[in-house]
C-alpha cells in the first residue's frame, strides 16, 4: 500500500497514426502542458520516428485519467504500458512536460548521441522498462 504523498508514475509507448510534424509536436506539447499544470501532472515526452515514450508523474487517480484518455486519442495507436509504480518524489519536478524530438539533426549532434537511439521507442525499448527510465532521466540531465 502506497503511503500519502507518494507520487504515482506511468511510462508508456505508443504509435502514431501518421508522424507530426515539427508545428503540430510544437502545440501538443503547448497544450499537454497547459493542462498537466492544472491537474498537477509533470514528466517526459520524447518523440522518434512516429512514436512516443513518456511519463506521467502525479496523484494517481489523474494520472491513470489522463492515461485513460491518451488511449482513446486517435493519433496514437499500440499504446503499452512499460512500467508503473510510486516514488518519494518526482522526477521531473517542474516540468509540466519535459519533451525531446529525437528526429532532428540538432538531437543526433548532442554530446553523447549514440545509434543506440534508432532503436524504436515503441518495440525495441520496451522489452526493458528500467531502461526506459533510465532514458528519460539521461534526457532530464541533458536539458537542465
């Protein structure tokens, strides 16, 4: 049983139906984070080759929610929960929503960029979900 104040994580993957592009990532992201900051909801986005990785952090109630509602957006497909669990605190305490494309040039020259990041979000990540997180903490480092 999980103690008050434990904070609730969620990391999934998921397809998109057709790639977005860089304007419609861009007011996603806009807009995720408008209405994360209401709810109280921070983590990670990272974007690739039309599929997403993300966590959700938050009370978890709202955050199984807003999962609920991600499932039955129809830009996504294949959704798969990875892993879920409590913590004692956030990991991305002040980000409504943390996001890195990893399909841009300027990713693929960042120190430390390796091959291993062609492999699919979706599929090939998330046979180890510990490693998931592992990722969205490097990107966390990254952009602080």
């Amino acid at each position: 049983m999980n103690k008050k104040g434990d904070i609730f994580f969620y990391l999934y993957s998921s397809k998109a139906v057709k790639a977005f592009t860089q304007d419609q990532l861009l007011e996603l992201l806009a807009r995720s984070r408008e209405n994360n900051a209401k709810l109280g909801v921070t983590g990670m986005l990272l974007y690739k080759n039309a599929e997403f990785m993300q966590v959700l952090e938050g009370a978890e109630l709202t955050v199984l929610r807003l999962v609920a509602k991600i499932e039955q957006d129809p830009r996504h497909k294949s959704v798969s929960k990875l892993l879920i669990g409590h913590s004692s605190e956030r990991q991305f305490p002040f980000w409504y929503m943390g996001f890195s494309n990893l399909d841009t040039e300027e990713a693929r020259k960042t120190p430390g960029y390796t091959e291993f990041l062609n492999t699919s979000l979706a599929v090939g990540l998330a046979t180890d979900p510990t490693l998931c997180q592992r990722l969205m903490q490097l990107f966390k480092e990254r952009t602080n």
